[in-house]
C-alpha cells in the first residue's frame, strides 16, 4: 500500500515530490506512516522500485501468457497494445515512476540491479516468435527490440503524439531482417 502510493506521488510530482509526508497523505494515512516503516528516502525509493518492478513483471508474465504470437502483424498488434496501456491511465503513471526510478538508477547500483530486465513471458515469446522465424541471435534482437519499444514509450511519453502501426511494422521488420523463416 505504502509502495503504491509511492508509485502514485512519483508519478505526480516527481522525484522532489517523493516525501514521506506525501506518501501518507496520498495513502491517507495519518503523517509518520511512511517513515516508522521506511525509515529512509533510500528505503521507501527501493520499496518503490521493487514494486513497481512486481508490477511490471505481472503485466507482461500476464500478456505472455494470453497472447499467442504466430505473424509479424500480431507480433506489432501485441506491442501496440503495450504501449497503449504503457502510455494511458495508471499504465501511463507506472511508466512516469519507471523512468524516474531509471534516472535514480545511475547513482545508486542497488535500484539499478533491482530494475535489471527480468525474463517473463511476455519476453519469452517474443524471443519464441523471432526464433521460429530463423533470427540469428533471438536473444539480442529480442532485448534489441524491447528496448525499441521501451525508447518509443519514453518519447510518447515525453513529447506527446501517437505511435503508428508503421513504425511498429519497421521495428518488428528491422527485428526479423535476415530471417531465414520457418
């Protein structure tokens, strides 16, 4: 509850913003709540971080495990439909809290392991697909395009505007580029 809430402060006000005393009250709590259960700014941001990497991780094991991916088209309509989450309502407020967490992550090496990318379904089957399709290397191409997506989330995110299916297509393209096909 104290992590969620905490997600939430750093969505709306950023890294400044992120108090104990704003954390209670976006929690509705009485003040104090935080800090007698995370006693440190270092320890109620890596609470944020940890949760919001659970978080993470269930949405995407979650879509892995739904989605079926057999053509480039439903390969781009699958990260289409992440990014939409990723950049709409408390998808768009986690993805807020992610890249600040990200730009905390430079200077402190234990956010940054916590945020290291995990293996999860979502990932295993986009790996499934570019391997089925005869990709040398589905495992770099695979980090190759996730962080293409996760680039365009945060230019979406920043500057605003919508991501065209055709630069989707021209990502899964440039990810399939050399494929040997099944």
């Amino acid at each position: 509850m104290l992590a969620d809430a905490a997600i939430g402060v750093l969505a709306d006000a950023g890294v400044r913003g992120l108090t104990h005393r704003a954390v209670d009250a976006a929690a509705g709590l009485p003040p104090g709540t935080t800090s007698a259960y995370l006693r440190t700014r270092r320890a109620l941001l890596t609470a944020l971080v940890r949760r919001l990497v659970e978080l993470d991780q269930g949405e995407l094991q979650a879509m892995g495990e739904r989605v079926v991916i057999r053509s480039s088209d439903e390969l781009v309509q699958g990260i289409a439909e992440l990014m939409s989450h990723r950049l709409t309502g408390e998808g768009r407020r986690r993805s807020l809290a992610r890249y600040a967490c990200a730009v905390e992550s430079v200077r402190d090496p234990e956010l940054r392991e916590i945020l290291v990318p995990r293996e999860n379904a979502g990932r295993a089957v986009v790996r499934a697909f570019l391997a089925d399709q005869g990709v040398a290397d589905p495992d770099g191409r695979t980090a190759t395009l996730l962080a293409c997506i996760d680039g365009l989330v945060f230019d979406r995110l920043v500057g605003g505007g919508e991501t065209g299916v055709d630069e989707l297509q021209g990502l899964v393209a440039a990810a399939l580029r050399g494929a040997t096909g099944p």
